[in-house]
C-alpha cells in the first residue's frame, strides 16, 4: 500500500510489527527486572553477580549478596571475595572496626578511635655508640606552657585518657583530681599539664604580672635561664648512651665572664650557674674571676640522667626522683621541683656547627610539697608571703585544686598529690661560666604561718 506521499507502510498487523513489538516487550521486562535489582545491587554487584556468587565469604541468600558475619570487602577483589576479618581491625588504627575508618588520633581499641597518648620516645633497640664524644651546653632562649594551636605542651603523666572522648574504659583515675573539683587537664591526646593554666594566676598572685610570655621574654634578654648539658654525645642522630644535666642559670649580666653584658645567642655566652645545682657546698664569697666555680665542679650536677640517650635526632632523659630549676621573674625567682620528669628535644647543628636543641619539652609532676616549700621562699616587696596573707586563701585554693596526679600509683580513692607541669622550649648553644651563690632570702614566715609548714589538707 502506498500513502499519500508515495511511502510504502506496514500493515498494523503485519507479521513484521508483531515480531518487533515482541522484542521490545521482552527488552522492557528485563529492563524494568533490572531496575529492580538495582535497588539493592550496585552497578559492579551487577556485572559480576556469578563471581560473588562463588567470591568466599559471601551469602548470596541475601538480595545482592553480602559479606557473612565478620568479615569485610575491603580492596574490591572479586577474586579474594570479603578477604578481611572484622576481629582483625579491632586495634589498627587505619582501619578501625571497618576498611575505611582511619582514626586521627593514631590509637583504636575495641573498633572504636581512641585517644592518642603523648609520651615521650623510647631507645630504639641495636643503637651503636660510636667513637665521638662530644660535650654540648645549651641555653633555654624561650619557653611556652601553650602551643600554637592553643592547646597545652606536655606528657600523659597518669597514661589515663581523662578529659577526651574516647572508647577506653572510663578514665579509671588513678587519683582524685582537684580535691574533688573535677579540673579539666587533659587534651585529646591525653596530655597532663594542669599548670599551664595555674602558672600565670600564681605568678601574679607572687608579684609577677606578666606571666609565662614575660619569662619568655625575661630568657632571651638573659635576666635567667636553664642550661641543658648534654655529653659522651657520639654526634649522630642515633646514641644509646649520652649523659644529660640540668643546671639553673642566673642572670647573665652577673657573671665575671660577662661584665654588663647580654647573651648574644651565637654559641659563645657563658652562664653563671647557681651553686645549689651542683653537688657538695659552694666557698663563699663571690666568683673572683672568670670560670670560678667556688670550688665545686661543673661534672657533679645534683640533677643528671646517665642513661639518657638518642634516638631519631631526638635527645630523651628522665628523672624518676627529683629535678629542680627556677623560673626568675621580674620580682623573684620560683622554685619548681619535678618528679617523675622528662625532657626531650631534637638535637641538630648549623652550617657553622653550633648545635641547638628545637621543640623541646619539659614535664613531671609538682608534688605539692614542693609547691608549699616554693610558697614558703616567695617574697613579695621584700616580705615573706605567709598563711595569713590577705592573697593567701586564694592561692592556695587555686593550687590544691589543679592537683591532678600523684607522685606514686596510688588509686581511684588517693588524693591527688601533684600538679601536672610542662613548657615547651628553645635551646641555643652556650658554655658554662662561673659559679653565682644565690643571695640570702631574708627571715621566713614565723613556723605556724609559714607556708613551707602547710598542706592541701590543712
């Protein structure tokens, strides 16, 4: 038949349509079977349904096959089916109970990210000694309780995951914190450092208005620093066994060695050092001249680790007993004794070779003994600051309540007996200098109100 127009039509009941129509309905049933399946099948489930089918670990029971019980499809290989045990990444922290849950923190226990925990470095095993022997001195040029971020510098002290979200049982304290006022010490790393916000409360409490940025300050003009002695140091980045000392620096102006001067930071500043760093009793008297050490020794420091050593370029001493220094500010100098510390920093050198020690960090517990001896040495316009001071109370308040640690095990029932402490440091090659006998306090407090005779639970 011929239209209109000369074109040849197909009769509607040709056995031609029927054919074609019959095609079509079968492509639109499988099309819309398809459309089905996709609902509970991706694009690759469906391209390669026989193969999962045969893929281990699958149950193909269920719409699209699944992975069975337990276990986890996590590289997408047909061939090894669902390859992973969900026991398995209980504790990796790339994969945390699942293929793709990284935790941040780098710590995951049970399937779950945890808190990370900030301590410092341990030997690596198989360390050669070496034949150098160096004998390195650096001065603290600038220090901070408060990293860039905002967060405070330090150590897990206690190794609990107090104050941070986190999978592990709760914090099992392993004192009660604060006496009891539920002090907040922790970052999400598990760092103790319950000082850093204490310090610029007490330092103006004592007479020092301007706080841990005017120490800071105070350093680098050389009013006081902290001098790092490191020796039997082999140079590399890897050394078993170095010797390291800490030893209290007075004003740099007050050394023979630099009459009226400031520390010019290029490695060649002499420090005097005070007597009460060192073992055994100082003559009296002034130094008399350069590098008189009032006879005794530079190589008898009452606080050094002779075990500490170097690993990756990263100096670690510890002192599981005492380690004292002394932060001057403008109006005094107080003492701070730590237990349980430690000390790191990364060891490197200049083109011209002088050493110096970056990022450091020092921490250890105040016991609070040792916050009421400081107490007790404070003078303010001259005068002892005593129990019945009208600033007292709140000082005191203010200190028993950020104790957060103990200088022992203790337990879940133990006071706490210590503050967490810690600042971060800057080091600068120097040399040691004289010996500087610190000048008398004057008359303490009368014994009942004086504060070196006081506790937490007075």
């Amino acid at each position: 038949m011929l239209s209109s127009a000369g074109r040849f039509l197909m009769p509607r009941h040709s056995i031609i349509w029927r054919i074609i129509w019959r095609i079509w309905r079968v492509i639109i049933w499988r099309v819309a079977v398809l459309a089905g399946a996709a609902l509970s099948l991706t694009c690759g489930q469906l391209l390669h349904l026989p193969e999962r089918e045969a893929a281990p670990n699958y149950d193909c029971s269920v719409p699209g096959c699944a992975c069975v019980a337990g276990f986890a499809d996590c590289d997408g290989d047909l061939a090894n089916g669902c390859e992973v045990k969900l026991a398995a990444l209980a504790n990796d922290p790339l994969h945390c109970g699942g293929c793709d849950n990284a935790c941040a923190s780098g710590v995951c226990l049970g399937g779950q990210c945890g808190c990370a925990s900030k301590s410092w470095p341990m030997a690596a095993p198989g360390m050669a000694d070496g034949a150098a022997k160096l004998d390195l001195v650096f001065a603290l040029r600038s220090l901070t309780m408060i990293d860039p971020g905002g967060k405070p510098v330090g150590f897990d002290l206690d190794e609990q995951c107090t104050g941070c979200a986190c999978p592990q049982a709760p914090s099992k304290d392993v004192c009660i914190q604060g006496r009891g006022k539920n002090i907040d010490d922790k970052t999400a790393d598990g760092i103790d450092n319950a000082a850093a916000g204490v310090m610029p409360l007490a330092l103006a409490a004592t007479g020092d208005q301007g706080g841990i940025d005017a120490l800071s300050s105070d350093a680098g003009k050389g009013e006081w620093s902290l001098l790092v002695r490191v020796r039997d140091y082999n140079g590399e980045p890897n050394d078993p066994e170095v010797r390291v000392a800490v030893y209290a620096a007075r004003a740099f102006s007050g050394d023979p060695c630099n009459p009226g001067g400031a520390p010019q930071w290029k490695g060649d500043d002499r420090w005097p050092v005070r007597s009460d760093s060192l073992k055994g009793t100082p003559t009296a008297g002034a130094p008399k001249s350069c590098g008189d050490s009032l006879g005794q020794s530079f190589d008898a420091p009452r606080f050094e680790d002779a075990h500490a050593f170097v690993s990756g370029g990263v100096l670690t001493a510890t002192w599981p007993d005492e380690v004292a220094f002394y932060l001057a500010g403008s109006s005094q100098a107080l003492r701070i004794e730590l237990h349980q510390a430690a000390v790191t920093a990364t060891l490197d050198h200049d083109a011209t070779g002088h050493w110096h020690l970056g990022g450091g960090v020092v921490g250890g517990g105040w016991p609070e003994r040792a916050v009421f001896r400081s107490l007790g040495a404070v003078r303010i316009g001259g005068k002892p600051l005593c129990t019945d001071d009208a600033a007292y109370p709140a000082l005191k308040d203010l200190l028993c309540g950020s104790e957060d640690v103990r200088t022992d095990k203790g337990g879940p029932t133990s006071l706490c007996d210590a503050i967490s402490f810690a600042f971060s440091f800057e080091g600068k090659a120097a040399r040691l200098g004289s010996v500087v006998v610190p000048e008398a306090l004057g008359p303490p407090c009368p014994a009942p109100i004086d504060p070196s005779n006081d506790s937490c639970t007075n």
